[in-house]
C-alpha cells in the first residue's frame, strides 16, 4: 500500500489519539504475563487477521474465508489519495491463522500479512471514486462504500452493494444516488449488473445526507427492462434457492431477485426482481392476531429452517418469514416477531444499531450491534418468546468486544460461522497501529 509520508503520520497520530500507543515488539515480549481475552463462561477472543482494510462482509466458499473491504470509513476521515483502501476488492483470509488476543499485544506480522487479494473491483460496472476529485465530495458518481458479502454456490456468485455516497472528514456522509447490487461470477471471472441507480435522473442540489426516494426505482418497471434502481440504500443480501433478496436502509425495502438466468448463463443481463415490502407488515402476535408492525433501516438478512430472517437496523427488530419450498415468500405475507434491541433515538442518536444476523448449524441466532460493540446469541428463534435485548433487560451478550479488547470505542461488524460453528466477525479497530483499521477476529469457546 502507497501512502505520502504527511498524511500517514497525521493518521497515525489520529490512529494514536483515539486507540492509544501502539506497542513495538519488544514491549509486546514483556506483556507476555498479560491475560489472554476471554469471556468469564469461557470464550476465547482470537485475532485472524489485520489485512483487509475496513472489512464489511465476510463469508466462506468452502473453506475459504473471504472479505469485503468497504473503503476508508468517515470517522477515519473518508476517501484520501494518501490511503490505498482497496475500496470493493475481495480478499482471501486463512480462517486458522489465528493468536489469541491479549491485552496491550499488537498483531503478529503473520496476522498482519493474513489476507491476499482474491478479486478486484473493475470499471465498469463499479463506479469507483475517482481520486482526481479531492475532496471526495466532488465524486457524485462513486457508487462506495461497499458493504455486505453474499455468496451462492449453486452459481459460483459473490454478492455485494454498493451503499453509494462520500464519507466525509467531518465524520458526516454525503449520499450519492449511484446506489448498486454487483455480482462476480468465478465461472466467467467478470463483474456484473444485479440492479444500479441512475445517478443522473438525481440533481446534485438533492444529494445529502440521504436521498429523495421519489426516484426508486429510477423509471417504470412495467415499461422498460431491468435494471431498475429498486434500492436506496441497499447494505444487507442473501441467497434462497434460486433467489437473491436484498435490502435498502434508506427507503426501508426488500426486493427479491430472480438468479435462474444468472445460474444458466453466467453473462446474462441484469434479474428479473420484484420488491416485497417497505416498512409495514402485518406480523402474528404470540396470542395468534394480526398486528401493524413499522419497520425501518432493513439491514440483515439469514435464512434458516424455512424462514427469511429480515432485521431492521433503525427500529432494531428480527422479523422472520416463512418460504416455500423455492425459497419465495409465502403469501399473505405474515411476519413473527423473534427479537427486539434499541431502536433508534431521534434525541439522544443512540441505538444498538443492529448491523447483521447470522445461524450457526444448530440454528442458534446471532445478531451484531455495531453500536455497542456487541454480538448476541439470541437461541433458537421462538415468536411465542421474543428476545428482549432492550437496555434495562437481564440480557448480557454473547462478546462484548470493548470488554474483551478494553477499547471503549470498539464496534461490531458482519458475522459469520464456520463449519464448526466458530464465529468471525469484522471490526473497524485499529488493533495493527498504523492508519489501516480493520480486523477480523474469532471466537472460540474453550470449554463446555
């Protein structure tokens, strides 16, 4: 990675201020009496890897662990031609190349080296930033930053969005109406269309901190061929059979995606999609009656034992669907509550900010809140029982990463398990001392 020496030692004094004085390794020898990072009912914090900058989805392809970076984040300044954040590209990770993490330890160089590019993004179809434009906000085009990662076996696919807009140095976002689902496909070794915005049928006088939803889609889906621009927003997708289901935070929608002519032809054009609700649903309250529910901020999505789990980030709600055998949404569509966290606070800002869900095999529900650095194990899902994660409650969580790492500033990402049920996460911490956040940790239960 390139960097202009000015800017690397302001981001590493920024890097220094807010997460403290990185150790050499002299000094990482004489902590070696230090305790190693694990919960009091005996999980282990393990550190894989420090690789991939920004990390913001992660999935396995056998056993082949592979990250998205998302592009430099907005608390760290946003996009910056001094810092090669290799916005869109996917990395290769080896899952077991792992330390424990242990307090006041900087990584391994072999947990810093853990991560190999795997895919780079190409324009077209990215809209990549163009780093003439400085500052970033003159890029009203650039469809980053990149968030989630699907994949589908079934048709060799990897699956992200592009959330579309500016991060900014002020720790603020600038939308842009660029907004994107991109797919790879290893049969044919090429990027692809699933659904893109057209940016230009929005002025930039419109462009803020979110953008009218007037527009999405961007023309009459009756009327013209895919793509559609559906999603505003889009930042949560997963696979079903032979469907794509992505969601949009900011025009709180979940659009369902047609794969078979992808699964046939891996040049084929953009899917066939159908959007499947907004932000009302009927949802079957535990004494058996139909109930409104709002929901906003569609974030999260899993699927398991025959249900589309959707969670809501703004609202902070898990609602679970029922499928066919196709993997469709039945209809009606009726929706069960099974977990509830703090839904966002117009006054206060603050929320539990529900960033992703994840089943382990034993279909065990996890839920990521990026907020308060925390994931949960919420059970087996049960809507006779909701889940009450609200503060106040008894509830602890599974990890809480700012206990384990002792950075008060600490947040969850993506998640996700392994085959044997070991769940990684992705964080913005800078646990390498240099400007680069970003780290992919593990957790290991060590006894029980």
């Amino acid at each position: 990675m390139a960097h202009s020496s000015s800017g690397r030692l302001l981001l590493l004094a920024l890097a220094i201020m807010l997460h403290g004085e990185p150790q050499t390794s002299t000094e990482a020898d004489r902590a070696g009496s230090a305790p190693v990072a694990v919960t009091a009912d005996g999980r282990q914090l393990q550190r894989v890897s420090t690789a991939v900058p920004w990390p913001r989805g992660l999935v396995f392809m056998g056993d082949e662990l592979i990250v998205l970076a998302r592009g430099r984040h907005r608390s760290a300044g946003g996009p910056d031609p001094a810092v090669e954040d290799m916005a869109g590209t996917l990395f290769r990770v080896d899952p077991d190349l792992v330390e424990p993490v242990v307090a006041g330890v900087v990584p391994s160089d072999a947990v810093r080296a853990n991560g190999e590019v795997f895919v780079q993004p190409t324009a077209p179809p990215f809209k990549l930033w163009d780093r003439s434009l400085v500052p970033a906000r003159r890029d009203t085009s650039m469809d980053r930053p990149y968030c989630t990662l699907a994949y589908d076996a079934a048709t060799s696919n990897f699956f992200i969005c592009g959330f579309s807009g500016a991060d900014l140095p002020d720790n603020t976002f600038r939308k842009n109406a660029t907004d994107s689902v991109l797919r790879y496909d290893l049969r044919s070794a090429l990027w692809s269309v699933v659904d893109v915005h057209r940016g230009e049928l929005v002025s930039d006088d419109e462009l803020g901190p979110w953008v009218p939803n007037d527009t999405y889609p961007h023309h009459d889906p009756a009327a013209n061929p895919a793509p559609h621009g559906w999603l505003n927003g889009p930042d949560g997708a997963v696979v079903v059979g032979r469907w794509l289901y992505v969601v949009a935070k900011d025009n709180n929608r979940l659009v369902r995606y047609d794969l078979g002519g992808v699964a046939e032809d891996p040049l084929s054009g953009p899917p066939i999609a159908r959007p499947e609700f907004e932000d009302r649903i009927e949802v079957r309250a535990p004494d058996g009656s139909l109930q409104s529910l709002d929901v906003h901020g569609h974030s999260a999505l899993d699927a398991f034992g025959g249900y589309l789990y959707v969670g809501f980030r703004t609202t902070s709600q898990i609602v679970r669907f029922a499928l066919d055998r196709e993997g469709a949404l039945q209809r009606p569509l009726v929706g069960e509550l099974v977990a509830r966290f703090d839904p966002y606070d117009p006054v206060t800002g603050r929320s539990h900010d529900l960033m992703d869900i994840a089943f382990n095999s034993r279909g065990e529900l996890f839920v990521s809140t990026a907020r308060i650095g925390s994931v949960w194990n919420i059970g087996v899902p049960d809507p006779r029982r909701p889940f009450d994660g609200r503060t106040g409650t008894t509830q602890q969580p599974y990890v809480n990463l700012r206990e384990l790492t002792g950075n008060p500033r600490a947040k969850t990402g993506n998640i996700t398990f392994d085959g044997q049920d070991r769940l990684y996460m992705c964080s913005g911490n800078y646990d390498a001392g240099n400007e680069i956040a970003g780290v992919i940790y593990r957790v290991v239960p060590t006894r029980g």
